[in-house]
C-alpha cells in the first residue's frame, strides 16, 4: 500500500475491470475541489524546480487523503503542453496554470533540424525531465507514484512547431513537408515514452498519467487536439497514419479528445488496438453530454469512455444510458464536502 492512499487495493481492481471491460464493484472516479495552495500561478511557479514540485503534490495528496475516490496519488512529471515545443526547440513559457512554446518552424528550408531532434539528455527539456523524475522516483518511495507527463501526439507536436493556422493551410500548400514532418514527431514522441518506462518506476504492472489514471503495462494516453479544426477526411488524410503508429508502440493506448472532436468518433474508433477514449468538457465551446450521447454510446460498443470536467448534474442526466463498466469519470466541484456528497451518491447507484 501507499502512505497517500489507505485503499489502494480497491482502486487498482477497479481500474483492472475497466480495462477488462468489466466492473469490480463501480466505475472508478475521480472527484475534484479547489485545494489551499493549488492555484494556476502557484502552479506556474512551483513546477520550475522539482523540490517545490513534489512539495506540492504533496500538499495536495495530503489534503485528499480522506476522499476516497479513484484518484491516485501520483506526483506527475507533468509540465503541461509547452514541454513538447521545447523538446522540439521552440522557447517555452509559463503562466494561467500551463504552458506553451513559440511557433519555431515559421519556413520549411529550415526543418531539417526538427526533423533530427535526439531524444537523449543532450536535449535540454529531456534532461529537465530525467533529473525530475529521479527526484521524484526518490522521494516518492512508499507515498505514492510518479506520474508520466503530459503526452500530446504528433499532430499536436507538428501544430506545435507551425502553429494551428499555418498548419491547416501546409494541409494544401506543403502536404509533403507536413508528412515529413508528422513522421519525425511520431518518432521523436515514441523514443519519449520509451524513455520514460524505463525511467519511471511502474506500479502493479502498470503507469499513472498526469489525470491520476492507472493504466496497465507500458502505457499512456495521447491527443490530438488540432482535430478540433478539422474533418474527417482531413483527419484520415494526414493524421490518422501516425496515431496509429503512436497508438502500436504502447501496451494499453486510450485517447484524449475535447467534446467539439467528438464528431470525429467515427474515425478514432477505427484506430486498431485502441482501447478507451476521453472526452473533456469545452462548454460553451463544445456541445453538450445529451447533444452528443449517440457518438459516447457508439465509444462504449467495443472502447472504455472517460469523461472528463463534466459536472455530475449533467452526468447524471445520461447515466442510464451509459454502460458502468466502461466507464470512468473525472469531475469537480466546489468544496470537499461536496465531492464527500458526490462520492457517496456515486456508491450508492445501482451499477448492477
């Protein structure tokens, strides 16, 4: 067991059974509420050293300690989407909670050196995440686990690089170079995540990601948020290749979509060996859960669903329709006594 998490046996079996598509005794969840000292600009601090990092984890794994829910105590390496562009090459900044880097490859006769990134501690931002995860992997022992960061994909890294403009227009005016280039990101966020399972110790057989989700074997999820903007076609023509080549390299591969993307369902589930898909909240951005019911029941036929930053109130409207074991959920409220409320109504449902 782990100093942060007094029943961990039981979260594990039920992330077992959902990557079984099957349910141990409900679907796991996690339930999220403000902490003291868990603040986007804190954040944006803290994260810049691994000491005041795990500290923070800390802060956080020690507040929660009597919530029993399904997260896991895991001090994640995460450094939000800007970790990418600066593996890559690209400046990277800080700030609201997150990250990003500069759009770098503003002209393809410059790509070469994008295209040969090494993925060893002679990158900058490789090294940075070594020496973290050392750090961590130390002072983790016996408290909880050390969690894979932020994993994005290839089109992401791609978009990146030529930012989510210029990118759709390389769709028609450079669609050599973008592949090219597509097929150097696949290779580079590959030797990452081999990197990183050799690196990090794994737990029970399996990884935690930076959403607390225990995941079995060498494995992790990745995204493609750019699909955002795009179709289907589109999607197919110049993206799907190299999901799926990011999708055979890990043991247990699920995928990170926001809810605008869930018209492109059909498409991901055509993705061979993938086994879950997530769905984050964009409202008012995105549509609604009952808006898109049909297409999360079409995920549940032969994949496990995650949904994320939806409020339980709005879950709750379409859980009859959904099925519990394939099934996971990441909400949030407003205080802890409430997630305690969420957590308990959660156990008491009839998943039978």
């Amino acid at each position: 067991t782990l100093e942060y998490k007094p029943d961990l046996n039981q979260v594990i079996r039920r992330y077992q059974a959902f990557w079984k598509m099957e349910l141990y005794d409900r679907p796991p969840i996690r339930v999220r509420y403000p902490i003291p000292g868990q603040t986007d600009d804190i954040w944006s601090e803290v994260m810049q050293s691994p000491e005041t990092y795990f500290d923070y984890h800390e802060n956080i794994f020690i507040d929660r300690l009597d919530l029993m829910d399904d997260a896991l105590p895991s001090a994640t390496i995460d450094m939000a989407p800007g970790l990418w562009g600066g593996i890559l090459g690209c400046e990277v900044m800080f700030g609201y909670g997150t990250s990003w880097s500069a759009h770098c490859l503003e002209d393809w006769s410059k790509v070469k050196p994008f295209l040969d990134v090494a993925v060893d501690d002679s990158n900058p931002w490789v090294k940075r995440v070594l020496e973290m995860i050392d750090y961590f992997t130390a002072k983790s022992k016996d408290k909880c686990m050390v969690g894979m960061p932020l994993p994005m994909g290839p089109a992401d890294m791609a978009t990146a690089l030529r930012g989510p403009t210029q990118i759709c227009y390389d769709f028609f005016t450079a669609a050599e170079k973008l592949d090219s280039l597509l097929a150097a990101c696949t290779r580079i966020w590959i030797e990452f995540f081999q990197l990183m399972f050799d690196r990090i110790p794994s737990y029970r057989g399996g990884y935690v990601d930076d959403y607390d989700i225990w995941t079995p074997g060498r494995s992790s999820y990745f995204a493609n948020d750019i699909a955002t903007l795009i179709s289907p076609d589109t999607y197919q023509k110049h993206f799907f290749k190299y999901d799926c080549q990011v999708v055979k390299s890990i043991e247990t591969p699920w995928m990170h979509i926001h809810s605008e993307e869930t018209r492109l369902i059909p498409e991901f589930i055509k993705i061979p060996k993938l086994r879950a898909i997530q769905v984050v909240n964009d409202y008012p951005a995105g549509p609604g859960l009952i808006e898109i019911l049909p297409l999360l029941k079409l995920v549940q036929e032969n994949h496990g669903l995650i949904l994320r930053k939806y409020p339980m109130s709005e879950i709750e409207e379409i859980l009859p329709e959904l099925m519990g074991r394939k099934l996971i959920v990441d909400t949030q409220c407003e205080s802890k006594e409430e997630a305690q409320d969420i957590l308990e109504k959660w156990t008491r449902w009839d998943w039978h």
